[in-house]
C-alpha cells in the first residue's frame, strides 16, 4: 500500500473510479501500471509539437501557415498548393502546413485549399520578395559548361527524372523536420544564389554547399527511406532520401554511395562519402531540401549551432 500510495506523488489528476480500481490491483501490477500511464502523460506533448523549419514567405523559402487548433480539428487537415499535396503537422495547439516555396514563385497573395474534416477552404498567404546575390565560377573542364549533343540529350533526359523525383509524395505520420547538417565543414556557395559558369548564366544554385575533404562520411539529415540513387551528369553521383510527406533531401557531387533504393535510414546513418563526380570545381557535398516539389533554402531546417562549421 505505501508504494501505490508514493506513486500517487507522480501522477496527478486521475479520475476517482480510476484511482479506486488501481487500488484493488496487485501492488506491483498498479506500479507498472502506474509508470505507463505517467510515460504517456509526458509523451503525448512531444507528439503535438513539430520542431518546425524557420518560417520566411520568400521565393526559395518555407511558409508556415495556420489552420486550424488542435482542439477544433481533430483529424489531421489536408492541404495543396495547386494540385501539389502540402505537408501539415501539429505545433503546440494548431495545426500547421509547412510550404515549400520555389524560386520562381511570385511575391504577392496565395491560397492553400485546405481540406478540414467534410469542409474545403481557401487558406490565404503572402509571399514577399527577395534578392539573391551572384556567384560568378570558372570551370577548366569547358565541357561541362559547352555541351555536346551527347551530353546535352543526357542532360535533359536527367532533368525529365529528377523533376519526377521532386514531386513524389509518401503520406506519414512521422516525418523529423529537425535536421541535422549532412557533414561538418565550412559552409560554401549558399542556396538561391544566381550562378555564372565562365561568364555563362546558369540556374540559380538551388542547395547548400559544405567544403569537406574527399570521401568524408556524408549522413542523413533525419530518417526516411532511400528514394533513389543514380549519376548524373551535373550533380554527379546523388542520393534522394524521402522523409515522407513531400519532404525530400539530396546529396550531391558523392564519391561513393552506401545504400540502395527502398534502404529505410536513421538519423545520422552514413549513406556514402563526399567527392566531386559531376560539374564540381574541388571536393564538397551539394546538399538540397524538396519540400512538396520546391527546391527551398537547407538552413532554414537547420539550427544556428548546427550551421556554425
């Protein structure tokens, strides 16, 4: 009895018939009970609380759009942004869509059609504009800014199937938005940033590059499933990992890869080592975040502790 009666200390505001039931249990059964009972009381705020992505409405970057209140909404709203599915997670006491906004998106109003219980609605958000600066690069391989026929077919085809890749979609229910960063090292050329390739306009820089020594271990940013590996002629060889709900990652420019398509990964798991295979002027990993189809900004899934290298 003096056991039960100390457990009492630990778990607070139990019905009275509960409590009265507990007591007619076999000492030890009402204490394993008891600290069960107590791991759910402070498990279930950690499931409503999304460690979520900083929030910046800008071409390139992440939106974070209210909903509705948990209390309200008790399923899971639903979310597009066009004809694209959006990610929606709980934060606190809301529900939240979490938005990837590419680099061509207009500054100005959006909608989001959300879908809550039987009723559909306009969810309205503006976008404000941004500049992003210039990176002008010489490449002695000329051939990787003049391309042949050959190359420029092979180009293209591989375009054609990363954009598939990019919009690919996994319902889950536990997608880590908290990453980590890829590989220690000093950060290089940033996301957005307007790239010149020997004086040649190119497509914006659309990743995070980090400045590592060859064949550096490169980990997973958070847990997922191996979507695809391959090599490409601009990217060299690359990993996609789908975190589920439109949120993907991409390492790029890799000397080896260690994992297969359909690999599930943890957090911090190897999947291959840094390199400079494809257009890459020294060692290094292009790191990319895809959140419902758009190439957003990396850092801001990251915390400042964890950009500092």
């Amino acid at each position: 009895m003096l056991a039960v009666n100390a457990l009492d200390l630990f778990v607070p505001a139990l019905p009275v018939a509960f409590t009265a039931r507990m007591r007619t249990m076999h000492p030890l059964t009402a204490i394993m009970f008891r600290h069960c009972f107590r791991f759910m009381l402070f498990a279930l705020p950690l499931l409503a609380h999304a460690a979520l992505p900083q929030s910046s409405n800008v071409p390139g970057g992440v939106a974070v759009v209210p909903l509705c209140s948990v209390a309200v909404c008790a399923a899971t709203p639903q979310a597009w942004l066009g004809e694209q599915p959006v990610l929606v997670t709980a934060d606190h006491d809301e529900w939240v869509a979490v938005v990837g906004l590419a680099l061509d998106t207009t500054p100005g109003a959006h909608e989001l059609r959300v879908k809550i219980g039987a009723e559909t609605k306009a969810q309205e958000f503006v976008v404000s504009p941004k500049d992003y600066p210039e990176q002008h690069i010489t490449l002695k391989d000329k051939s990787k800014v003049e391309l042949s026929p050959t190359d420029e077919a092979r180009a293209e085809r591989e375009i054609v199937a990363i954009t598939e890749l990019k919009l690919h979609w996994r319902a889950a229910q536990d997608t880590d938005l908290a990453f980590i960063l890829p590989v220690k090292g000093k950060l290089g050329g940033r996301f957005g940033v307007h790239r010149f390739f020997n004086g040649e306009p190119c497509a914006p820089h659309v990743g995070l590059d980090v400045v590592v020594k060859r064949r550096t271990s490169v980990k997973a940013s958070a847990q997922g499933t191996v979507l695809a590996v391959a090599d490409y002629f601009f990217n060299g060889k690359t990993i996609y990992v789908d975190h589920g709900n439109g949120l993907i990652t991409m390492y790029c420019h890799l000397d080896r890869i260690d994992v297969h398509p359909g690999e599930s990964v943890s957090k911090g798991q190897r999947l291959g080592l840094s390199g400079k295979t494809g257009r890459a002027t020294g060692p290094h990993l292009h790191w990319s975040v895809i959140l419902n189809g758009a190439m957003v900004d990396p850092e801001l899934f990251i915390t400042m502790g964890s950009a500092r290298h």
